[in-house]
C-alpha cells in the first residue's frame, strides 16, 4: 500500500479512514486559513513554483535537490492520490457534505469553466464564498446525486482523484484529464504530486474482443494493442489504476487488482 497508507490509514486505505475527514483534524494547523490562503492566491502560488523549477531545469544537481524538497513540502501540504469509482463512492459516503464547484485548474489551461472537482466537508461554502469566480456555481449534492455524477466522469475517461488540505485531512475529489496540472505535472515527470491508486488493471484476453475502445480511455497511455493477437494489454508500469477502461469495456474484460500485490510496481 502507499506510504500514507502506514502513516495515516493504520495500514489500511487511508483515505478511508473517517478521521481523515473529520472537523477536529481541519481545526488543527490552521487547516482553514491553509484552503483559504490556497483559493486566493492558487494562479499566483503555480506560476511562481513553475518560474523556480524552470529556472534551475537545466542544473541536474540543484534541480535534482529541489526537486525532492518540493515533492516533501507537497506531500506536507497539498497531495494527491487516484482512486477508482468504487472507492469514490465510499469516500462519498462517508460526507456529512458533498459540493460541486468550478475547476481552477481548467480555468487557467483552457479559459472556460468546467463543474469537475467537488469540496468534501462542510466549510466550502464559507471559503469561496469569498471569491466569486469560484463561487458563482456551487453546487450542494445529495450523497447519491453526487455518485451519479461522477460515474458519468468515469464514463467519459476522467480519472478520479482525492486532495488533501494539509495532509492528511481529506477536502476535496477532483476528475482530471489532460486539462489538469496536477495530471500535467505527473506526466511530464517535472514534479510529482500523488501517488498512483492502491489498484492495478488486467486484461482478460479470453473476454477481450480486440475493439480498441479502452485505449481512447486511459488518460495514461497504458493499454497496448496486439495487432497479431487482435488483444489489448495493460503496461502494468505504466498503470495508474484508476479503472476508468473498464467503463468502456462492453466484454468486462477488464478488473483491477490490487498493487501491492505486485511488489516491483511503482507508487
């Protein structure tokens, strides 16, 4: 399992661990002035991370260095970890709130607003209703509402991923795809902010028809296709378990297992 599993989860799915979401963890270390301080200043605070890395890109050894003390402080701060629909809907369950909001990542990369990420808790309200950009399309969701939506993602190819506010307290669901920086930043390999899910996928090629569909899905580039054996195949390495293929799967051909299970795979 991945490390916050240890540290923050018991050994288990940590972002299944209902103290990971609770009022008194976001009361401690300034949890709240921490989202507040991220809304307002998010454009300013990622243009200037990205001005430093660039700056130091072409000096391996300082790069190198930096690199992990922003990976550390990330980690500390604001990270990531992507999840499969059937522990979204766990993680869902779990809320005493649910809201649906505007993305700022995609604001910033493509100009238009897109209602993909969703606030956990019960404090979203009050944090953007500071910002009007932000604020203008909240949305509060019914628990199964909610689920309704994001199998819709899963559907179209978005992978889903939770966010921490200050680690580990849990606030926030996004469903990414090119148009996000986090998934930007991952794939570039420029900077690394979260982990892969706690899952892997397979191909049963005694299911599998050969149509192809699954390789539009994954936004990761993982599945190949066998053009002798009219399969397709999943680079394990290169899976990030997040099991979106399956929702274009019309055979069931495909499942996910879990990643611990296969020790030389990658967080």
């Amino acid at each position: 399992m991945c490390e916050f599993c240890t540290k923050h989860g018991e050994g288990k799915k940590w972002y299944l661990d209902m103290q990971n979401y609770s009022l008194e963890l976001l009361a401690q270390k300034k949890r709240m002035e921490f989202k507040e301080d991220f809304m307002a200043h998010f454009e300013e605070n990622l243009s200037k991370k990205a001005a430093q890395m660039n700056a130091i890109s072409n000096k391996p050894l300082v790069y190198g260095f930096i690199r992990r003390i922003a990976i550390r402080q990330q980690k500390a701060e604001h990270w990531g970890q992507v999840v499969p629909i059937e522990d979204v809907e766990q993680i869902v369950d779990l809320q005493d709130s649910i809201v649906r909001l505007a993305c700022v990542c995609r604001s910033l990369t493509t100009g238009r607003e897109a209602r993909n990420c969703f606030g956990l808790g019960i404090d979203w309200y009050n944090i953007l209703g500071k910002y009007p950009d932000y604020s203008h399309g909240l949305e509060l969701l019914e628990k199964e509402e909610a689920k309704k939506v994001m199998r819709s993602f899963d559907k179209q190819g978005m992978m889903h991923s939770i966010w921490t506010f200050k680690t580990p307290y849990i606030s926030g669901i996004c469903n990414c795809d090119q148009d996000c920086m986090a998934y930007r930043a991952q794939m570039r390999g420029n900077f690394q902010v979260m982990f892969r899910a706690e899952y892997v996928g397979l191909v049963d090629w005694d299911l599998c028809k050969g149509c192809k569909k699954c390789l539009m899905q994954c936004q990761f580039g993982a599945i190949r296709y066998s053009y002798t054996m009219k399969k397709s195949t999943i680079d394990m390495k290169q899976c990030y378990g997040c099991g979106v293929c399956r929702a274009i799967c019309e055979q069931s051909a495909i499942t996910l297992k879990p990643r611990a299970t296969f020790s030389s795979l990658p967080w």
